[in-house]
C-alpha cells in the first residue's frame, strides 16, 4: 500500500512523472467513487513489520525507562529519576537514524517522535522536581512550563532531522504547555483558567494547522500529513474544554435546553469539518454529542431504551455522513464566499 508521501516521494525521485502519479490518483479515486482530496490520507502503517517494530521499540523504551528510574543520582524516593526519561529519548533518537531516516516506516516513527519529545520533557520535569522538592503550585507551574519548552524545542530538533508529520502537532502542542505553564504560575489557584487557556491553545492550533492545509489544497504532499496532526491535536483541546466549560459532564444529567445546544454545537462543528475537509473535531466531540442526545431521549420517557436510540441515531447519521461526504461538503463550500473557498481544500483534484 502506498500513501501521497510515497507518490510524491516517486514523482520527486523521477520514478514517476506528475502526470503518471496523478493519473494513478483518478484512477483509485473512481475506484471508491469519491474524490482523492476527500479520503484525508495519512500514512500510519506501510507493512505489518510496522507494527513488529512497534511492539520491539515500545518494549525496549519501557525496560530503559525502568532501568533509568534506578539510576536516581541523589533524586528522593518518592520522585522521578530524571535519567529515565532521558534514556528513553536518546534511544529513541538513536532508532529513529535507522528506522524512520533509512526504513521510512510510518508507526515506529510516530512511536519514536513521541518516545524522544516525551522523554526529554520527561527529564527536564524530573529534574526541575528534583531541584526544588517542595515546590508550591506556582514553581510547578513554572516546572511544567520549563519541560514543555524543553520539549518543544526537541521537537523543533528532531523536525529538522527526521522531519516525521506528527512532529510540527507535538512541538505545538509543547509549546502550548510553555504558555499554560506560565500562566498558571502567574494566576494560580483557579478552576476556569485552565480550560480557558486549553480552548485558546486548540484554537491557535487550528489555525496553524489551516495555514498548513492551505499550503497543499490538493493534499498531495507531506504538509497535508503535518495538517492532518495538528487538527487531530487540535479538536479535543477545543471540544474538551468548550463543553467542560460550559458544564456539559458536571453532573449525571443535564438539562434539554444545554442538551440542545450540546447538539446545536456539534452541528456546527460539523459544518466547519465539511467545510475544511477534516473529521477530527467529529470524532473529539462524539462522546458529548451521545450524552446530551441520550439525555433528551431520556427525559422523553424512553428510560430502558435511551442508549440504544442514541446509538442508532447517531451511528446511522455519522454512516450517512461519510456515505455522502462530498456531496455534502459540495452544498456547504458552494454556499461560502469565494475568497473563504479559494482557501479550503479542493473539492475534486488541482485544477490543471
């Protein structure tokens, strides 16, 4: 199985002319009747030896992380060694050289980005903890603020070498942590901050991740990987703390009038999905969207069955919606400005 990377990868090698990758494209794309820039490609496995490499890596970053946490270099017992995460990044960087710079697998990278940029967080916290061990909730905050720059900037370090998708949505990511992390420290002590600031964070993301896809409406390169991550890291910042603020799971039910505008809200979502040709902001929102519609069906009377109706519900429209995905987002592009549509993804392959 191939994926846009491989073909672009082709076409920039000369192993395939433009047009030849192109025509390949039409031709997979009328196989499944829908359109190439529709399917949202990422390339997640590219053999089952992905998954065997996998399951190696995981086992080996485990067992070093559980030796590094020995080596304590006079970090209290009740503490996180630092040397356990940095173990850990620096064998997943020394993988990553053969496994993601030489074998190109798509999985192992992905475990490797995160095994490197998390172990190297890892450590700064760790160390940060170890320095000052009795630190208040402001020096925490700084702490937390400390190894996610520390991450993030490994993340800019590990991009430069590797240059893996998942990279550029991590490094935002970190770098959303520096900012929270700082701010917490200079507001402590407050329950709404937090999902404020996650909200302000996932939005930042989506626009970065829109600047990326309006790089490459055709998805044909890298960059539509690099997109396709940030809005997966985006949504559930933004679903996540949208309805925890507006109270959504703060009890075992909830109102049909907040039930509604949970609905209301996932709707909306919908529309911006279609419109940018991204399902992540779906997906991240799902399990509220089911609570809220089996809330209503619930204080309608159907008590015994209101799980079963809110499943089917939803499972059948969600069908439905990916059955008919192009026509729907053709409705709803058709209906925007054109200086909005000159900017989305493509509804059928680049124009010539």
């Amino acid at each position: 199985m191939y994926s846009e990377s491989d073909l672009q990868d082709a076409v920039t090698a000369g192993a395939l002319t433009p047009q030849a990758a192109q025509a390949l494209r039409d031709h997979v794309a009328q196989l499944q009747a829908t359109s190439v820039v529709d399917e949202e490609h990422f390339r997640l496995l590219t053999g089952f030896n992905d998954i065997f490499v996998a399951i190696a890596s995981v086992i080996l970053l485990l067992a070093l992380g559980w030796l590094g946490n020995s080596l304590r270099f006079g970090a209290p017992e009740h503490h996180p060694a630092f040397m356990s995460g940095l173990l850990v990044a620096v064998a997943s960087w020394g993988l990553a050289e053969y496994f993601t710079l030489q074998r190109r697998m798509a999985l192992p990278s992905i475990l490797l980005l995160c095994g490197f940029v998390g172990g190297i967080a890892f450590a700064a916290g760790a160390l940060g903890a170890q320095l000052v061990p009795d630190a208040g909730d402001r020096e925490a905050a700084l702490i937390l603020s400390a190894a996610a720059a520390v991450g993030a900037a490994g993340a800019g370090l590990h991009w430069r070498r590797f240059m893996v998708p998942i990279t550029v949505a991590a490094g935002a990511a970190a770098a959303a942590g520096v900012v929270a992390g700082l701010v917490l420290a200079a507001f402590p002590n407050n329950d709404i901050l937090p999902f404020l600031m996650l909200l302000a964070s996932g939005i930042a993301i989506f626009i970065l991740a829109m600047r990326w896809d309006m790089s490459d409406r055709a998805r044909l390169t890298r960059r539509s990987d690099v997109a396709f991550w940030l809005h997966l890291a985006a949504a559930p910042m933004i679903a996540h703390s949208l309805f925890h603020l507006l109270g959504v799971l703060d009890g075992d039910e909830i109102g049909a009038g907040r039930a509604l505008l949970v609905i209301a809200l996932y709707i909306a979502f919908g529309l911006v999905a279609l419109a940018i040709d991204r399902r992540a902001l779906l997906v991240s929102s799902l399990a509220y969207v089911l609570f809220a519609l089996y809330a209503l069906f619930k204080q309608a009377g159907a008590v015994e069955l209101s799980w079963a109706l809110t499943s089917l519900v939803i499972g059948s429209a969600l069908l439905l919606l990916s059955a008919l995905w192009h026509q729907a987002r053709a409705l709803i592009v058709h209906g925007l400005p054109p200086a909005l549509t000159d900017r989305l993804p493509y509804l059928d392959r680049a124009p010539a």
